[in-house]
C-alpha cells in the first residue's frame, strides 16, 4: 500500500530475516479490483498488506479489496491495511492520536483461544512498535474480534481470513516472532 518503497522495504528485509521470500506488488495507480484480481490468480497463499503513506481519508487512497475475504487464502494487514478493511466492514469511528505517535510499547501477549499458535515462543508481555496517526477505540470494531489493546486502542484482531495489526510487526523482535509464526500456522 505504500507509495514508495523506503517502508516497504522493512517488510521485506523482515521476511528475508525469517528465511522466507517475498514478490512485491506495485498497484499504485491501480485499482482495488486490479489488485483483487492479482491476488486471486496467483498461486501465493499468504499475502501481507503493508501500511501506507496515505491518509484513509484522502480521495484516491488504495483501499483494501473487500474481495480477499472470500479468497482461500490468508492476510496479514499491517496499520494502514487494517484500517482500511475496518472501514469497510465496520461503522466504527476512527480516531486521531495527537501524541506518542511513534513509540515501543509493551501488552500482554493474548490468550491463544483465538488464535491457536501466533504467540507461540512469546513472553507474557510483548514488545511492539506503533508508528500510527489513526486508531478504532476498543469495543467498537463488531464484527471483528479485537485481540489485543493498548491504551483503549484496537491493536490486533482478526475478520474472517485476515489477521489485522495496527503496529508494525516488522519492527521488533516479538513482531518478527508473530509474523513467523503467521507463516507457519
């Protein structure tokens, strides 16, 4: 979702980390039928949306396809790609934080009843990076299940087949570990 590749490529080196390849999609300029599209023929069956350097709000802002929801395949999004399918799916109000807008922050690691084996090898409180300007508040996001919170805001759920993230996973060591995990389930 990113315009440039300067913050994908944090993504990208993440997943080389874990020993696992990558091929980028460039959609800028397309749409979110294209992108739909893309995703549905090719034989790859977990797909990560990244963050963006858009504003959800700005006209012409990539949107997440709403399609990928029935696709037999699995998605993580990360920051701007889960406000994007909340949006979508959910009237839930979305908030503007005006400090701390990037920091480390610390949440106990969730329960596994809802999600079987992600936090697997994670201490009881993991270390994450958030470097978000949007929120959804807890308790607003039905029909997805929220996860995990930090401060009153959502920061993982998970809608049918997408885990969603609001912090950047890439970033730390606890996040590389959800990713991989992610990976493997």
């Amino acid at each position: 979702m990113y315009g440039s590749t300067t913050e994908l490529d944090s993504v990208v080196n993440a997943l080389a980390r874990l020993g696992h390849s990558s091929y980028v999609i460039n959609h800028k300029g397309e749409t979110s039928d294209t992108l739909l599209h893309k995703i549905r023929r090719s034989p790859i069956r977990r797909w990560i949306l990244t963050g963006s350097d858009y504003h959800l709000h700005t006209e012409g802002a990539p949107k997440v396809p709403l399609g990928i929801l029935d696709l037999p395949k699995q998605f993580l999004l990360i920051c701007y790609s889960m406000e994007s399918l909340i949006s979508q799916v959910s009237s839930a109000p979305i908030k503007e934080r005006y400090e701390n807008k990037k920091e480390i922050f610390h949440i106990p690691t969730p329960t596994q009843r809802a999600t079987p084996g992600l936090f697997d090898g994670i201490k009881q409180q993991m270390v994450l990076r958030r470097n978000h300007l949007w929120y959804f508040p807890t308790g607003t996001i039905t029909p997805i299940t929220e996860i995990a919170a930090f401060r009153g805001e959502v920061m993982i759920a998970v809608y049918k087949n997408c885990l969603l993230t609001q912090f950047h996973p890439e970033k730390t060591l606890d996040g590389l570990k959800i990713i991989k995990n992610w990976l493997e389930l």
